[in-house]
C-alpha cells in the first residue's frame, strides 16, 4: 500500500479537507494485476473539524488495468449535503476503455498522473473531482434512471449502443455527440433568456430612466442617428439569431414535444405552413414584378414543387428536370429537351415552364374585332410539348431502362404548358379562354392564376374565429 502523506493527525480544519490524500493498492486481477486508487474521506466532528476515516474505509475511486479504467465515481466537496454520494445517479460504474501506453502506475501520484492523461478531459472530471462524467454530459445518467437495474456505463472506440444486464455499451464518439449537442442546447437556451431579459430592461426601464440611451447589443451607446441605427441593425441581428437557436432546440426536442404536447405542436405546424405559404406568396409576387427569365422560374418552380402540385388533381412527384425525350445523334444534333417530367400514379406528365410576360394571343383580332388567334409562342409551346409527348412513346424501350420508369406507362401522358398572364382585355381573355379549352391533349395555366392558387389556400388556412373546440389529443 503506497501513500501520498501522512494521514495521522486527529483533527483537519474546512480548507485541509479540500485538498484529500490518495493511496494505491496492487492487486491481482483475472490472472492479470490491476491497481487500485483510493480517495481519502472525512467525517465532521465538530463545526470547523473533521475527522479522516481509517485508510481501510476510504473510498475506491478507480481500478487501472491494462486497456482499462473502471472509476467509480462520487462527489468530494466535503462541505455540501451530498458529499461521498454517487455522482452519476444509478450509474454507480464507469468503464472506460483506452490504449494502454504506459506502465501500470506504482505510486498515488503515478495512479492520478496516468488515469488524468489517459481519460479525455471533455468527457470526465479530474481524480480531485471525483472522476465520473462531465457537468454537460448530466442528461446521459439522468436519461439511464428509466432503466434503473443499469449501474454499469461502458464507453470504448468500437462500442455499438446496446444494453447487457446492467451494463450499457455507447461508443466515445456517440457520448461526444451528446456533450456538443447538450452544449449547443444549453447556450441556446442561456442567449435566448439573455435576449428576453435585455428586450425587458430596454422596453421597461431605459426608456424613462435614460431616454437618450440604447444598446448596441448588450452595451448601452448614446442614441445619435448614426449609433441608433447601428444598435437598431446589432439588435436585429441578434433577433435573428435567437431565433435560430430557438429553432434548433424545437428540432432537437421535437419527438419529446410530439409526446408531451401534441396539440401546441400541431398548431405550431399549421402556423409555420401558413408563414411559408405567405412568404411564398410574396415572393411569388415579387417576381412577378422583375423581367425574368425561364431559367429562373424553373429554379423557382424546382424549388417549390408544391406550386406545381395544385396544378394537378392527383398527387405527384418530380422525376426529372432537363430531361431527354429524344437523345442526340452522334454528332450531338438531334435531342429534344424538356423541361420538367412528373409521375402521377403509374402516368408521365410533362410539364413546360414559359415566363409571365409570353404573349398569349396576337394583338390584332382575326377578321373582326371580338376574335384573336394564339400567339405563336403560345401555339409553340404547345406544339413542343405534344412533340415530346410523342417522342417519349416512341423512345419508351429505352427509356423505360431508368428504374424509376419502369413501373410508369406513356399512353396518358399528361402536358402542361404554363405560360403569361390572363389578357386584361375582355376580347382576347375570352378567346384565350375558348383556345385552351379546346387544347383536349395540354392544359394551358397562366402565372396569376397559380398566384390565385396560392392566395385562395392562404385564405383556407388562415385561423378560423376563435370558439370552443374539444381538444381531440
């Protein structure tokens, strides 16, 4: 048995005891030998004395042997409640596996000098500390009290998180992750009750106790147009933060939430869809507004399939864009593009995207004054989307080779043409309407009436009045 120093004397004052004695036993182990580290305990004997129990009964804080650590770990402030307590609840054990690049230790000092450098100290306290998991890692032991007959936590490198008697195995890697996320968490939650304190100072109490004074993030600055506006721009920004650290916890916790509060998740969700939909909307507007190319209102539409799904009174789903109804020669000539292939149930439908501002009908009426023929970009696109309607039946052999048409069928394939704006004059908005109703094989879809689309689900979906409904959760 080997000691750091001398234990004899009677009594220890309260700044002694903060500073234990270790001593080492050699023992062997599974026809190995191991060696055992001991903290040193008190017990209180009087208001400002303390009494160091025989070395017999102090406490076995580790066992070193090679390839392993097995600590066992306890708090060792002998001035708190829950001194010589188990640390991490239940979790009485903790196996630690590690490459063994040193000697057994011979020596106390030996034994917390080799369990110090080989415990990663992002994952555990100190020898002085008692050892066991570090203060971010406390939902990890708190989370195994829902499995009350595990004592045991068994990290190595090649661990599968599994369950064995009254063992758990989590790999390091795994525990990391939970540290940096519970991390990550924990500054949220701490920037977002900073944010809330600091909007309440700033709301309740600067504005009649220092008129002339705002915040450029946390620090107070005089309120001169320059600096406020600068303030004004810290402050929204740190909004805007705040919100996505809140964010991040609602997805970090959502699974939790869906069990603990189903109903204020289902509204939550219904208020994010009905928030998109309005920035949807309003972008949509805006780029109505811009002369933009097809090229961006493809990315726009690829971006928003759901825009393209009202189109259709079935489900669907996005196959391809850019895709080939007819490959090239060997020259490279030849190939005809479409823009983007849907699926709907077991049938194709080709959908070909324009830009607000393609002419739907000529300017000039045909004979008299009420009737206007399509325009020839209109007509066009028409032509063009019928042509690769065709070429897909032709070439169906070899395309239906992509596996992810082979279930589908070319007979019906459906097209769709969306191009301009309803006419604003009532001659040619009726003779577009009479063109594009007789067009049997393509539906025509103008960019407002897809606006229209989006504005009149805005509406469904906005809150009803509010009246008592029965909570069905």
């Amino acid at each position: 048995m080997e000691g750091t120093r001398q234990t004899l004397q009677d009594a220890w004052n309260g700044e002694e005891i903060l500073e234990p004695s270790f001593i080492t036993i050699r023992r062997s182990f599974e026809n190995s030998f191991c060696v055992e580290l001991y903290l040193q305990v008190f017990e209180k004997v009087s208001s400002d004395k303390w009494r160091s129990l025989p070395e017999d009964q102090w406490h076995c804080l580790a066992r070193i042997e090679p390839g392993w650590i097995t600590m066992y770990p306890i708090y060792t402030n002998p001035h708190t409640q829950r001194y010589r307590s188990p640390k991490n609840g239940n979790v009485g054990c903790i196996m630690y596996s590690h490459q063994a690049a040193r000697d057994l230790p011979d020596t106390p000092e030996d034994a917390v000098f080799y369990i110090d450098v080989s415990l990663p100290r992002k994952l555990f306290d100190s020898c002085d500390e008692g050892l066991g998991l570090v203060k971010q890692l406390t939902p990890l032991w708190r989370g195994l009290r829902f499995a009350p007959e595990v004592k045991t936590l068994v990290i190595s490198d090649d661990s599968d998180t599994s369950i064995s008697g009254g063992a758990v195995f989590v790999s390091e890697a795994r525990v990391d992750e939970c540290r940096r996320t519970c991390m990550r968490i924990t500054r949220a939650r701490k920037k977002n009750e900073m944010s809330a304190q600091l909007h309440w100072v700033m709301s309740q109490v600067f504005p009649t106790l220092m008129p002339s004074v705002v915040f450029e993030g946390s620090r107070p600055v005089l309120a001169s147009e320059t600096t406020a506006r600068r303030a004004g721009n810290a402050i929204a920004q740190a909004a805007v933060r705040a919100r996505r650290h809140q964010l991040r916890e609602v997805k970090v916790g959502v699974e939790m939430l869906a069990k603990e509060a189903p109903r204020e998740l289902f509204e939550l969700r219904a208020e994010i869809e009905r928030v998109t939909l309005a920035v949807m909307i309003e972008k949509f507007e805006g780029m109505l507004g811009q002369p933009l190319s097809e090229a961006h209102w493809q990315q726009f539409f690829e971006a928003n399939l759901f825009i393209l799904g009202m189109v259709f009174a079935r489900p669907v789903a996005l196959l391809h864009t850019q895709f080939h109804a007819r490959g090239s020669m060997i020259s490279g000539a030849g190939a005809h593009i479409g823009d983007l292939l849907f699926s709907q149930g077991r049938e194709l439908a080709i959908v070909e995207i324009k830009s607000p501002s393609t002419p739907l009908m000529q300017s000039r009426p045909y004979r008299n004054s009420d009737v206007f023929g399509p325009h020839l970009q209109l007509s066009g696109a028409i032509t063009q989307v019928l042509h690769q309607q065709g070429l897909m039946r032709t070439n169906w052999l070899s395309h239906r080779q992509t596996p992810m048409l082979q279930d589908l069928q070319p007979d019906t394939t459906r097209c769709v043409v969306i191009a301009g704006t309803k006419p604003p004059e009532e001659g040619r908005r009726r003779s577009f309407e009479i063109f594009r109703n007789a067009c049997k094989d393509v539906e025509v879809v103008t960019f407002d009436e897809l606006l229209g689309k989006l504005r009149m689900l805005a509406e469904h979906l906005a809150p009803a009045q509010t009246a008592d409904i029965p909570d069905v959760f």
